[in-house]
C-alpha cells in the first residue's frame, strides 16, 4: 500500500509497538497518525511551526514524540491526538526525539546546539545535556536496556553515552562524512551507523568479540598487558 496525504516530504516512518499503526513525520509541520492494515490516515497532528522531523511511539504505544525544526519536541495523545506537553530548550531545530525502553525519557537531537538532551517524560522536564560532537546531531536513541545513548552527528563520528551520568564513553569513528543515524541492535551488542559518504558500519561494543577482532588482525594472542588495558573500556 502507499500512505498518501502530507503536503511536503515524508522524513520519517515508524510502527506502533503492536504494529497496528503508523506515525509520519513530514516537511508540511504535521504528523500522520494511520492504519497499518487499510492504509487509512486516522488523524493529523498538528501544532508545530516548522517541518516535522521524526514522530515516534512511546513503548506502550500511548503517547506519541515529534521533533520539528521550530526548536521543539512535542509529546501527543496517541488515541486522540490531543497535545499533551511541548519540551523546550534546544538553540535550534530537533532533528529526531525518541522514548527510552521504559517510557519514562525522551531524549533529543540538535543541530544548532549541538547537543542531545534528556527530559522527564512525564513532567517535560530537562534532566540533562550530552555535550561533545563539534556539529549538529542527527540522531539520539536508547540502547535496548535503556543503560545507553548513541547520538549520529555531523562531525563523522557517533558517540555514545551512559544515559544515568550523561557520561560520553567513546566514539566510533571511520565515516567520511556526515553521520545521519545509528541504531542499536535489538541485543544490544552491535550499533549500526549511516553515513552520507554512502556507507553503513556495524560496531561491536562486546568486549570479548572486540579482543577477537583485535587478535585476528596481529594474527596473534594479545599479551595480558593490553588485554587489561583495553579491557578498561568496559565496553559490555
């Protein structure tokens, strides 16, 4: 089928946790609310004053996030599209917003600022700002476990984050260009990264495969000293 109603770019699509619906973000300052299964749109959202840039669901499927070029993010009513609360703090455009696996944050991406920032998702307060890329942020999004936060930034890297202290961990690099996205995999293990250089990298943040990987390339056993010294990554 093919959800056709926006006035302007569809920049982003996503499922409700029980797949009966779809939710659209698109350059027309709305977002879409729509019937997986009969492609029928159910309802429009409408309060942003510049182009929607992601819409995602909260994990139990009752709430709904907006990120929009209008410096804000805003959290829905999932049933009845009503506006619930608008989080305000970014310098400039919130290019994605998106639910930690337990419902209780949010967390967004800015390119202005050059941060992402953690909220309260039931009271819209700001708990925190994840300061360090040197360019606007595309993305932020929750490990599976809710312990971690990857950001995809301009700057050709990601970075990643523990999401209680606000703590950057490390960066991935190895793109030539603008990294637009990343993504955890569902196990937690790997992160996916998109980049305008045309590339999607996989990285591991398991410990004992990264130690394997690194014996593989020396075509040799790592000595004790530099498997403590990379062991103090803690990476698991």
């Amino acid at each position: 089928m093919t959800l056709t109603g926006h006035d302007a770019g569809v920049i982003s699509a996503s499922y409700s946790p029980d797949g009966s619906r779809i939710v659209t973000a698109s350059g027309d300052k709305t977002a879409k609310v729509w019937d997986a299964n009969a492609g029928k749109e159910l309802m429009t959202l409408t309060g942003h004053d510049a182009a929607v840039w992601s819409a995602f669901y909260s994990p139990d499927g009752q709430w709904i996030v907006t990120a929009s070029g209008d410096k804000t993010a805003k959290v829905w009513d999932a049933v009845t599209g009503k506006e619930l609360m608008t989080l305000t703090g970014h310098e400039g455009g919130v290019m994605s917003a998106s639910y930690s696996p337990d419902g209780q944050k949010i967390v967004t991406a800015d390119r202005t600022d050059q941060t992402a920032k953690i909220w309260d998702a039931v009271t819209g307060q700001e708990l925190m700002t994840l300061t360090g890329h040197d360019a606007m942020v595309w993305k932020a999004f929750y490990s599976p476990d809710g312990s971690r936060i990857v950001t995809a930034s301009s700057d050709k890297t990601a970075k990643v984050w523990d999401a209680v202290t606000g703590q950057e961990l490390f960066t991935l690099k190895g793109h030539d260009g603008h990294v637009l996205s990343a993504f955890y995999s569902p196990d937690g293990r790997r992160i996916a990264t998109a980049g305008r250089d045309g590339i999607v990298q996989i990285h591991t943040t398991d410990m004992d495969e990264l130690l394997q990987i690194a014996e593989s390339r020396v075509t040799r056993q790592l000595t004790t000293e530099e498997k403590e010294k990379y062991g103090g990554l803690d990476l698991n």
